[in-house]
C-alpha cells in the first residue's frame, strides 16, 4: 500500500512569506546531524539542507504558517532546567482530566443500571424502544462531532470544556423529568451534543502538553476515568436502589449524578488552564520550557493555529486514517452493546437488580487495569500499539464463546465469559494515543479526531440494534456480531502495523537518517548541532534504544503548524 507521502519527498520548502530567502540559510551555526547507522559512519546535514529535505512541502502547497510571535528568535532549550515540571503538571492536569472522563463515561452506565430499576416501566419502553434511547445519544454525538472538534483547536479549550460540562449536567439531571419515550429519546440527543465535546478536548490538551512518548501513558491514565466511572455508577446505583420513595431508584440517580456534573463545570471553569500559556501553576520560564519540550518532541505546537484546508485533505488521502478508522468503528460496535445491556445480561445469569450492579465492580477494575497497564506498555515500547489493539480483543472473543454456550455450561463459567468482556474497550485509547502521536499539524490532527469519534459514534449507535428484544436474554445474534467485530481488529492491526513499519522504512531511506518516533521527530533524528560541536541528543532511536539529551537549539520554524508528512526526522508509532 503505498502513500501519498511519497510524492512530497522528492520536493523543496519554499522560503516563508516575507523573506527573501530561507530563515534556515541566516543561521550557520544551526547544523542537523543524523545518523543512519549503517555503519559506523554519520551524515552531517546543514541546517540549510534540512529545508530542502524529503518530507517538506512541494511548492504547490501553502507555505507553513509563521512561528508564535513569542519564537521569534532562536533559543537553546536545557532539558534539565526544570526536572520536576512534568510532575508539576500530571497533579495539575491529569486528576481534572481523569475526574471528567470519569463523570463522562457514569451516565452511560447509570442508564444500564436503571434499566433494571423502573426507568423502562415508568417511560413505558416497549420492543426496541431501550435500544434507540441508547442508540440516539450517539446521533447527537454524531451530529455534534465534526464542528466541536474544529471549536476545540480555535477557542479557549478550558473555559468551552467547562461550559459544555454545565450544559452536560444540566441535561443529566432532566432525565430524571422524563415519564415516556419521547421525551427519554429528547434528552439523550442533546447529551449526546454535549458530551461531543468532552473526548475531543481532553485529546487535545493531552497532546498540547506532552511529548510523543509520555502520551500513551497520560491517555491511558484520563481514558480509566471511564473504568472508574462504571465501578463509581454500579456503587452508586446500588446504594440508591435501596431508595423505596415515590420518585423512584432511577430518577435520583440522574438527579445525583447530573448535580455532581454540573458542579464539576465550575471546577473546570477556574482550573483547567486553556493553553501552555495560560497556566497560573507555572512559572514564566517553566511555561515556555513546557512549550518547548512538546515542540522537541514532534507532535508540534498548537498555541495560535489556523484552520488549513490542504491539512484536512491530507488526512483524508493518508491511508492510515482509513486503518485506524475502521478499527474504531469494530471496537465500538461491541462496546456499544455490552455497555447498553450489561445489566441486563448479568440478570440472565440469575442475578438480581442490585447483585447485577455489584458484579460490574470487578468488571469496571479490572477494565481500568487493562487501560491503564497497556497505556504504559504503549509509551514505554514504540513499536508496541498495534500488537497490544490485537491482543486485548482476544480474551472477548473468548468471552463471547462462552455467553452464546450459556444453556450448555454452568452460570458461573458464563458470568466468567462476561469478565473477559472488559479487556475491550482499552483499544479505543490505544487508538486515541496513536493519533495523538502519529499526526502532527493541528488541522489533520483535530480531522482525525473528528473522524475517530464519528466512528466511536457509529459503532455504538448500530451496536444496541444487535441486541434484538425477540432474543432476550440471550441475544446471540449481537455475541456471534461482537466475536466477527473483534476478529476483524485482530486483522486490521496487523496491517496498519505493517503499512506503518513500510511508512518508516520508506522515509528514512528517501531522508538518509534513521529519525525518531519519540522524543525528536522534530529536530531531525535528534541530532542538534551549534558551530560543528554536538550539544544534544534528545531522545533518538539509536540500535532500538532510547537516547536521552541535555540541550536543544530550537528556531521559530520549528513552532510551524506543520503536518507528520512534512517534518523531517519524523517517524510513526507501531
């Protein structure tokens, strides 16, 4: 399968709007060095060589928007300057991150959770009925997906996110109001539109603040928020399924869980920094060190962007998109369902309403286990994504087996089927993680997002159709569908590795250098070099191991919104 990167690789970067010649020309003591490891022999590469390397735009394309007014000049980066900086921003940013995902992810499974406890009764959901009220939340996603995501790159991401939390309370507690179909099917549709927000954004600010290497492990980290929220909802739901009152068991658990969310807006509102810049819990110069770092590490700056139309048509001519795509789109049509139904499957063990919410604690543990662990795995190894997608839709497979044999074999086998389950919907962060490092420029990066959770939304709207009511409770239609899905995950992995190991190999023998997939695909194989003597080596690939650095010298052309096609040196995650 061949890529249309090929066809930009043999061009030149024309120099910037405004200047007679190329900026990398005006600085003869900024030199690139890299190494192809062939042998023992290395290439030096002029910087003014660099722009005129394989990977920059043709001058049919638009030239690259200007740095940041704030880079205007070029600066050495000490790496060592602030050692704790990270650590100072994973307590600030991840526990607001985590918290949101975790409130994110409680309102689907409450709606499991009060299937069991009158909300079908009490809004007279006959037939299909329960599955369009799941099903319906992701039309609203779906028509909210693609606009949010652009709002998301271009407004202050922290205050729009804490806004869209208000209005997502808001709408969380009105279900409780709901006493038919029609108006269930109202309330998921704008909930729908206010949780489109939530995924894309915290993608966005996890790829704003750090490197390629640590955003596998910080995705994982904010995506368990969803594991925590099922073992959070099941808790919850069995502590109010004792309520006896009038209103009803499942009504205050919407009333509860949307005041938490509401609430947890304003929090958002006043501590959620809306870029690098802004960031109170920083220092002046740690802020710019915090800037520098992600630009060292590849993925790009995202202060200042403009919407670029040829970024978006390049991500729909890059065949991974389509890969990873269509492996969104399989994961989620189990997760769908089994999310929806999860209850009611339990139930069909010979389980009550209040041990079916108990059961789904181990579940939700060990799912937030799988996220987090394979989320580390992913940073820490580079070549390690597509296999781990592979192998943790493995164990459903399994799981589904034993499900669709219940009437042969014991429950507890079957509810053990069910607890294999939970291994699935760690892909999706995979996934996530993977765009987040294998796209770089903000319009294709935010493109693919987009398209992600169009998938993510599409998934899950047909998944709830594969539980047909005529077959409760053993739905085997919908078991026999998610062991195909996971199947062709399996399948599709494979070749997204290998069109990605085909990608890498292609690019550093048109570029001549080995390149980075961590922590210096910006500045061309990690090899920064000032007068002819080397000062940095930051994190490239040397014999498949790691290299740490201690300087760089960045330019203001390295802030560019430029995309993964056209940065020298740059190199994707397996």
């Amino acid at each position: 399968m061949s890529s249309p990167f090929s066809s930009h690789v043999q061009q030149q970067r024309r120099p910037r709007r405004g200047s007679s010649s190329s900026t990398h020309s005006q600085s003869p003591l900024i030199m690139a060095v890299a190494q192809s490891y062939s042998g023992n022999e290395a290439t030096t590469m002029p910087a003014k060589d660099m722009a005129a390397s394989p990977g920059a735009p043709h001058d049919g394309d638009e030239a690259a928007p200007a740095a940041p007014s704030g880079h205007s000049h070029e600066h050495l980066v000490d790496l060592d300057q602030f050692p704790g900086l990270v650590k100072a921003i994973d307590w600030h940013i991840m526990p607001l991150l985590f918290v949101t995902y975790l409130f994110n992810f409680m309102d689907k499974t409450i709606l499991s959770s009060a299937a069991v406890f009158g909300l079908r009764e009490d809004n007279s959901l006959v037939g299909d009925n329960y599955s369009w009220v799941s099903s319906v939340f992701y039309f609203g996603y779906f028509f909210w997906a693609y606009p949010t995501t652009l709002l998301v790159a271009r407004l202050p991401v922290g205050k729009y996110m804490a806004v869209n939390t208000l209005f997502w309370g808001l709408v969380v507690a009105l279900t409780a109001a709901c006493h038919n179909y029609a108006g269930l099917l109202t309330v998921r549709f704008f909930l729908g539109v206010a949780e489109a927000t939530i995924s894309p954004a915290l993608m966005f600010i996890t790829s704003t603040w750090y490197t390629r290497d640590e955003v596998p492990s910080r995705t994982g980290i904010w995506f368990a928020g969803n594991s925590v929220g099922g073992l959070v909802s099941s808790l919850l739901a069995y502590g109010i399924g004792h309520i006896t009152d009038r209103v009803g068991p499942w009504r205050w658990m919407f009333i509860i869980l949307g005041v938490c969310t509401f609430v947890w807006g304003f929090v958002l509102y006043f501590f959620l920094p809306d870029s690098i810049s802004t960031a109170k819990f920083l220092s002046p110069e740690q802020r710019q060190h915090a800037a520098d770092r992600v630009v060292i590490s590849g993925t790009g700056s995202t202060d200042k962007t403009t919407w670029q139309w040829a970024q978006m048509l390049e991500c729909l001519r890059d065949p991974k998109t389509w890969l990873i795509w269509s492996i969104s789109l399989l994961c989620q049509i189990p997760n769908g369902g089994t999310q929806t139904f999860a209850n009611l499957v339990i139930k069909s063990f010979g389980f009550t309403s209040l041990q079916s919410t108990l059961i789904n604690i181990p579940y939700s543990l060990i799912s937030a286990g799988c996220i987090a662990g394979t989320g580390y795995i992913a940073g820490r190894f580079r070549s390690m994504n597509c296999i781990l997608v592979a192998l943790i839709v493995l164990p459903p497979v399994i799981g589904c087996a034993l499900i669709g044999s219940r009437g042969k074999i014991p429950h507890g086998v079957s509810l053990f089927g069910y607890f294999l389950l939970s291994t699935g919907p760690s892909a999706l962060p995979l996934l996530l993680s993977l765009v987040q490092a294998n796209y770089r420029g903000v319009t294709k990066k935010m493109t693919m997002t987009a398209m992600l959770f169009i998938a993510y939304c599409a998934g899950n709207i047909a998944g709830p159709q594969l539980f047909k009511a005529s077959e409760e409770p053993t739905y085997d239609t919908a078991f026999r569908a998610i062991m195909v899905c996971y199947a062709l995950v399996v399948l599709l992995a494979a070749v997204l590795r290998v069109y990605l190991q085909a990608v890498n190999k292609r690019r550093q023998r048109e570029e001549g250098i080995e390149g980075s997939s961590g922590a210096a695909g910006a500045v061309g194989g990690g090899k920064v070099v000032d007068d002819g003597n080397v000062v940095a080596s930051v994190g490239g690939d040397v014999n498949g191991q790691q290299q740490g650095g201690r300087e760089v010298q960045l330019r203001p052309e390295d802030y560019e919104d430029v995309t993964d096609w056209n940065t020298f040196g740059f190199r994707y995650r397996l």
